[in-house]
C-alpha cells in the first residue's frame, strides 16, 4: 500500500511522527528512523497498515513503513 502526504512531528507521549495524507487521513508512521524526516516534508511511504498494534502517542492508525520517497 502506497500512501502520499506530509509528514508532521505529535509531540505525544514519546512522540510520534505523522503522515497527513491526501485522503485527509492521518497515520502514525512506525519502523522508521525519525532522522529521515523534516516536519512539512511530502513524501510517498510504502508498507501496511498494522490493525493490532499500540503505541504510547496514539495518535492515529499505525502504518508499518517499508520505504519513505521524498515528493
């Protein structure tokens, strides 16, 4: 599943970075290094949506990160 948006930083809990995407919808991006990210910057991530999982910011359905391209 490809997703296209701009990523923000949720300073929740120990803080989460966030993909607002076009759909208007908002996921909370994991297995991704925070470094490779600027708040603002439009990227493309490719992975999954993971149903089961949990996280200290919850702050959006996690969406499991296999690739991350600048747009």
């Amino acid at each position: 599943m490809k997703l296209k948006g701009r990523v923000t930083f949720e300073d929740l809990g120990a803080g989460a970075w966030m993909l607002e995407a076009e759909d208007g919808k908002r996921y909370e991006l994991a297995g991704v290094d925070g470094g490779r990210f600027k708040a603002g910057a439009r990227v493309e991530v490719e992975g999954h949506l993971d149903a089961g999982a949990a996280s200290t910011a919850m702050a959006g359905p996690i969406f499991r990160v296999k690739r991350v391209t600048s747009v």
